[in-house]
C-alpha cells in the first residue's frame, strides 16, 4: 500500500540523547541501534582495549578519549517507525553544538547516572528542553551497578528539575542482586536472568500486582520490597497522563542497564508509542508550517567538515520541517537568495552514509556544501521570504592567539581554520589591525580538538597562545573609530565581518561604555 506523505510523518520519531559526561549516553545509543537492528554487537566507549568503539563516535579523538565531542545523527527502523537519534556531546565545553541540535528534535531522553543522580550538564540542558516544551523521557542507567536507592533518585529528578515523574519500571535491587525490573506500565516483571526450566524472561502480574505461581523469585526480600514500592508509587505517586508526558509536564522513567542492555527494549517499546511525531515550525512571520504541507522546508543546524578526510568534505545537516525531499529538487537558501539544486545528498549512520532516495519531516539529511550554507540557514520550495527562527549563538569565553607553526602550511592552516570554524563549535576573530587569528570558545576542550583536527585533518602544527579571559561584545554603530582600541579593548571582526570587542575585564567594559555612551554593546547567549 502506497504511504501517504501524512503517512509518512506520522512514523517519525525524532530525539536526541542528553547527559552528563560519562552517565552512558552514547552506550545506549549503541544500544538503541542494536535492537534496531542497524548494528549488531554494540560498541560502548569503555571498551577500547578490545578496539571495539561507539558507533556513534566516529572521530578518531573521540575513540582514543572516550568521549562524543561532536553530534552524531543515525537513523533506524523499529516496530514501522523510522527513528532518528541525535547523540550529542556530552561533555560542557560542547554545549553550543548540543542547544543547536536540541532545536532539531521533537523529544529528547535523557540518561541519568544511578549512581550520581542529576549532574550539573543533564541541568542545563533538561532547561533547553523544558524551554521549548518538548516531551523528556528519562532512563535511569547503570542499575548493574550499587548505586543511589530508586526513591531518592526520583525525589531528586522533581525537586531539582521541576518536573513530575512517572516510573514506568521499577528495579528489583541493584548492582549484582539486581533480580529484574517490575514493569507497572505493562503490568509484568522482567527478569535478569530466566528462571529454572523458564525460557521467559517476562511473567506476567496478577490485579493484587504479583507474580502468581511458585517462582524463585518471589521467595526473596528484595522482590517484596520492590512489590511494596510499587505499591507506595501506585497511591502516593503522579497519575500517568499521556497529554502530560506531551506537554513536557511529566518524564516517563525508565530503569535499566545500557552497558547489558537490560531493560532497553522496554524503553524503546514505550517510546515510539509515546513520543510525538513531527509538529509545526513557526517561521519569523509568525507563520505556521505544518509538517504535511506540500512544499519543502528545512534548516540547517549543524555543519561537520572532514566527515570523509580523504575527500576534505563538508557536510550541513538539515532538518526537514515539511514536504517531501527528492534527489535534483531546487530550493532558495533564505540567507542568500539563491537557488540551488539539491543533487548530492545523504543519510547516515555516524560516519557510514547513503544517498537520500526520500525524506520528511522529521527526518535529518546531509548536503554536501561548497561554501553555500552557514549554521541557521532555512532552505524552501516555494513562495521567496521563508524563514525559520534563528539557532543560538554563545558568547565565548576563552581566547587564544593562533598561528602556524610552519609557514609553509599556511594554505592548509587557512583552509582548516575556516572549515572547522564554520562547524560553529569554535568562534574565529581577526584582530582589526594586523589581522591575527583568534579563536574564542566556551571550555578548553574545544581548543584542544581544534588543534588535534588541524594537525590530523589538514597537516597543519599550530601553536596556541593563551589570551585568557575575555568579555566579547559585539558593538551597534555607524561610527566605529579604529583608535577606540586600547591594550584593554582589542578591536577584531568575527568571521562575517562584525565588529567586536574584547574586553579585559568588567572594569575596562565599563570604562570604555563611559567613554563612549553612543556605541551600544551587545553580548550573544
């Protein structure tokens, strides 16, 4: 039967993974695509002396640190929906790609260490979700492990985030006396392992919600603790509401291990049955794009140089927002005003890829770039002047000075820093006089995988100068004096030709808004 392109829409699940460093977010990544059956032995970052890696880490620093410092896209059918992950960065200093993906989903989930609880990155970027009021699905990890008790972990998951919880699960014990989880929602108990001459993994509840029959289970004290839990949440606990789990109000949580992939498949069942389907965009005018109108439209939100470093490729990622793509369509870029034919497209799984035959809203799909899009750009089919709002831009707040070691590599050195500045991880400046070279960031980190790309990917050895704290203000006005300049204030352009200062400190800023009250100073994010 020919799927209609409502059809189609309707089984889109699009979300990205959110995290603090190190709570597993990649692992059930991993995960997610095995029982999708796009992988078949999960590679989780721990696992480097055997030389397996993450799929979703395909940079070779990320293998060699264990670490994602760049957004992965897979895409993966299950149960007839077409779900597409977004694996982010977990790690701070890449917040700024991370808030531009989370603009490209419609729900996100979010993996919660057991042991720690809620972690200081998982805050901020549970924030960006709430803001935009997308439904959050919550999957508390690493129970294989001793870790904080299950009640604790709720309380602190409402308190500090401000939002209500449902468990859809619930552990029976931790670490190595981890029996099974007890699915309240499909009124079962999952099994760690099977029992004696079982080859069942799930028994099925009675209406007093226990396990009828003579199991081995249901001799121990830590299933009748997890029977009593349960029983607590049913009577004192948030009622389930799927208009609230829509609303962003209430977090369906998930208990589960990622590195075994316990508990997982129970998720995923839950969350293509729960998670939304593409909804409208809202464009600059205020107009309303519906996801099945007729024309295409989409934005970038992420561009990747390197992708391939055998062919110096660069890659934008599009989220499509409506209509239907089809290879050799045209479309305007709004920014420009261009037309330009979309013939060389792709779909991914992390680094591995393949041409896009069709894609609709919320699907994520790769055009090979030439120097024709920017992060943010809306491109469309149809009437000129579409736009969709713009992503964020964040302020840096590290500096450092940039040149090459060797003179002889200038025209890779140049090559590499405007390709890997147009990713958006890394802000470029050139000072207005001499036209030096400085990178501005938001953590360390970011200038040390800089350095690591331009050496690996393009063969250029830099040396990285600290300039330390700065505060960056961009400036409004006509009448900009060159000799507004001082060793406090250094005059530079940012990479589309703006004026910016940095400042040295809050003191000299001041100073300098005294001196001069016309020039208007203005900070991003």
């Amino acid at each position: 039967m020919t799927q209609t392109l409502a059809d189609k829409v309707k089984a889109r699940r699009t979300f990205a993974i959110i995290s603090h460093p190190d709570a597993g977010k990649t692992t059930i990544t991993e995960q997610l695509l095995l029982f999708g059956g796009a992988i078949r032995q999960a590679g989780t970052v721990k696992g480097k002396k055997s030389g397996r890696f993450a799929k979703s880490d395909w940079m070779d620093i990320e293998k060699q640190r264990g670490i994602s410092v760049t957004s992965s896209v897979m895409q993966v059918d299950y149960d007839g929906k077409q779900i597409n992950i977004l694996d982010t960065p977990g790690h701070e200093d890449f917040s700024e790609d991370t808030y531009r993906t989370l603009m490209a989903v419609d729900s996100a989930v979010m993996v919660i260490d057991s042991g720690k609880g809620i972690e200081p990155q998982t805050k901020k970027l549970f924030k960006v979700c709430s803001m935009r009021g997308i439904p959050i699905f919550t999957f508390i990890n690493k129970m294989d492990r001793d870790g904080r008790e299950p009640m604790d972990l709720i309380a602190e998951l409402e308190e500090v985030l401000g939002i209500e919880a449902y468990p859809m699960n619930w552990p029976m014990g931790m670490g190595k006396n981890l029996l099974g989880l007890y699915d309240i929602y499909n009124n079962r108990v999952e099994l760690t392992h099977p029992e004696e001459n079982e080859d069942n993994d799930f028994l099925p509840l009675n209406e007093d919600g226990e396990i009828e029959g003579d199991y081995q289970v249901t001799q121990s004290t830590i299933y009748t603790q997890a029977v009593e839990d349960v029983q607590l949440l049913k009577e004192a606990g948030n009622d389930f509401s799927e208009e609230a789990i829509a609303a962003g109000k209430l977090t369906p949580v998930f208990f589960g291990s990622a590195l075994t992939g316990f508990g997982v498949q129970t998720f995923l069942d839950a969350f293509v049955d729960f998670a939304p389907s593409p909804s409208e965009h809202v464009t600059v005018a205020e107009e309303i794009v519906e996801p099945t109108d007729e024309n295409f439209t989409g934005f970038i939100f992420k561009i990747q140089a390197n992708m391939n470093p055998a062919h110096r490729d660069r890659i934008a990622f599009v989220r499509v927002c409506s209509g239907e793509f089809k290879p050799g369509m045209d479309v305007f870029v709004h920014r420009t005003g261009k037309k330009i034919k979309l013939a060389h497209t792709t779909q991914f799984m992390a680094d591995s890829r393949e041409q896009v035959q069709t894609a609709v809203a919320g699907d994520i799909i790769g055009l090979y770039d030439t120097g024709n899009f920017q992060i943010g750009d809306t491109i469309y089919e149809g009437k000129k002047g579409l736009q969709f709002e713009a992503l964020p831009q964040f302020t840096p707040e590290l500096f450092m000075k940039v040149t090459p070691k060797n003179v002889m590599k200038q025209k890779s050195f140049h090559k590499g820093v405007q390709q890997l500045v147009q990713e958006g991880a890394i802000q470029l400046y050139k000072t207005y006089h001499t036209e030096d070279y400085i990178l501005g960031a938001v953590g360390q980190l970011q200038f040390e995988v800089f350095q690591y790309r331009l050496l690996h990917e393009y063969n250029a050895e830099v040396e990285m100068t600290p300039m330390g704290s700065k505060i960056a203000r961009w400036i409004d006005s006509d009448d900009l004096d060159p000799n507004m300049s001082s060793s406090r204030n250094l005059l530079c352009r940012d990479r589309f030709g703006n004026p910016v200062f940095l400042f040295e400190n809050q003191f000299a800023m001041r100073w300098f808004e005294d001196k001069y009250p016309e020039v208007k100073l203005t900070a991003l994010l």
